[in-house]
C-alpha cells in the first residue's frame, strides 16, 4: 500500500485499488489527536484480520463525519457514490416491508472506502451473503452492568470458555472495545436467527447456573443486578450486529476490539488495545483469529439443552428489548 499528496486529500492505494481520502487531517479522536488518515492507516494495518472477520457479511456502518464526538450515522444502506467494485447484499426487513443494499465486504479497499465516508465502527452480521437468513456464527456478548467489575467478566469468560470446552466447541474471544468481552463460534449455517438465539440462551443459562451471584440472564435491564454479568443471546438475532473483530469503536480513545488468546483474559487490559497500540500488537501475533473458519460447529446439544429449559418453564423473551 502506499500514498500520495497531502491535506486537502490524499490517494491510498490498496491492492488494485486507490482511495481517496478527503479531509485526511481531520482529527476523528481527540484524547490522542488521531486523524482519518490515521484511521485509514490502522485499518491498513490489520487488513488481512478486518477483512476475515467482515468477509461476505452484510455489513451496517456507524460512520461519524465530523469525528467522535460530532454526530453518529448508522448506516445500513450503502452510501451513493459508492465505486462499482464496492459489493453489496440485498435485505428484506419485514416489519417495513423494505429492502436495502447493505456493504458486503470482499476486499480491503471496500474498508478503506468506507474510511473514507467516515466510517469508524464496523457491525456486520452474523450470517453470510450466501444465504443471509442462516447464520454461521454464534456470538457470546459477556456485557457488564453498571457497577460490575472487569475482573468479573473475566471470571465468567472462564465459566464460558470451560462450558465450551465440555461441548467439545472452540470459542475465539476478543475484546468488545467497551466493558466487555466476545467470544465467537464458528456454527454449521443450517438453523434460523430463532433457533440460533434459542441455543445461545441455553448456553447463557448454563453459564448462569455455574455462577448465579455473577451472572444473569434476566431480560429486562431494570430487573437486573447492576454488578452481574448479563450473557446477552439476544445478540444472536436477526439484524442485531456488535463491532467486529479489529473494529476500531466510536469513543475519543480509539479503542479496538481486539482478538486475544484465552491465556491472556486474566490480564489483559481494554482500554490499552488502541489504534495506537494494535499495529505492533498485530505485527507480532498476526490474526488471532484466522482460524475460526477452520471448522464449523453443530447446535444439537444446546437446543436440546433449550427444549429442556422450556420443559420446564424457561421462557424465551421477546426478540427486541
């Protein structure tokens, strides 16, 4: 990749492709001063992780053109303008019987564009263009209430990732950016967004069942303990997305969603994974999760976990909160 000309734009090339860059000096994250080129050049960075993690995905922008702390767009339908090469996937959303062309991205230079229209944070499904309407990740989204401590999250990763090894299933986790941490399954795309929800709930009541003073399940947020962890399934529905992994997050500090190794849950610190941090992190270690497409898991056990649950009264809330 190289670059050319200076402020008012500049010209990245990407592969095949060059991307211009408007207002490249314009400061997107204040704590440190880091500027939409400086974005553009994290992305860069990373491109073989970002594009793993976003292949073939619909994919919803949270573009802000002023910088972070300006206004927020969420974009779910490709801006105009967008180049030729720039590939969508066509959605169909029921409860407004309308479609949209949502970016589809198969190659670097479309997260670049992006950049370029201000995009910061990348939210894609969790299912393929292939077939949209079945997922082929499991997402496990450990959310933290208000007065819960990280060292908390970090335990229930644990109980989470000891609940998978006993399934026999490998969990990929990542920081989310925030508060919180992910950790993502690859599944066989053979059930619906429904079914799929169904098994993360079974999973997250498990989780819950091994540590009920740290966890919860409880639907709503005001019937919630303030200092749990609540496993949040619900991220498992359909058009529901969370920042990717290397998705860097819309807050002054340019914090990223970060893959890491399980031996590193007990240390690692959120808020130091950084535009200004991940390169070298990157350069070191490579895609942490590059090989989360290498096999693909079944869900018969949690739905049968699930089918029991609700034999015995377990109720499955409605699917927006």
């Amino acid at each position: 990749m190289a670059s050319k000309g200076g402020s008012p734009a500049t010209e990245l090339t990407v592969g095949e492709r060059t991307v211009r860059i408007s207002n490249p000096d314009r400061v997107y994250f204040p704590t440190r001063g880091e500027t939409k080129l400086d974005l553009a050049n994290y992305y860069l960075s990373v491109g073989d992780g970002i594009v793993n993690a976003l292949r073939e995905r619909p994919c919803m922008l949270h573009r802000y053109p002023t910088g972070v702390t300006g206004e927020k767009v969420h974009q779910k339908r490709i801006p105009r303008g967008a180049p030729d090469w720039v590939e969508t996937v066509e959605l169909h959303f029921p409860r407004y019987n309308r479609t949209a062309d949502e970016v589809c991205v198969t190659e670097l230079g479309s997260v670049i564009w992006a950049v370029q229209m201000s995009t910061v944070e990348f939210h894609p499904w969790n299912s393929r263009r292939a077939d949209t309407e079945r997922p082929d990740e499991w997402r496990i989204d450990l959310d933290p209430m208000p007065d819960c401590p990280f060292d908390r999250v970090r335990r229930t990763a644990h109980v989470a990732h000891e609940v998978l090894d006993e399934l026999g299933v490998q969990g990929f986790p990542k920081t989310s950016g925030g508060s919180g941490l992910h950790i993502y399954v690859r599944i066989e795309p053979e059930w619906g967004f429904a079914d799929v929800r169904r098994a993360a709930h079974a999973f997250a009541r498990e989780v819950e069942r091994r540590t009920p003073k740290e966890v919860t399940t409880t639907w709503w947020r005001k019937d919630r303990d303030p200092t749990t962890v609540f496993v949040d399934y619900n991220q498992n529905t359909r058009d529901h997305t969370i920042a990717s992994a290397y998705s860097v997050r819309g807050n002054p500090e340019a914090t990223v969603s970060t893959p890491i190794r399980w031996d590193e849950v007990d240390d690692v610190e959120p808020q130091e994974l950084t535009i200004a941090t991940v390169p070298a992190r990157y350069a070191e270690l490579g895609d942490l999760h590059a090989d989360i497409d290498a096999k693909a898991y079944r869900l018969d056990t949690l739905l049968e976990w699930a089918d029991r649950d609700e034999a015995e009264g377990a109720e499955t809330p409605p699917e927006d909160d």
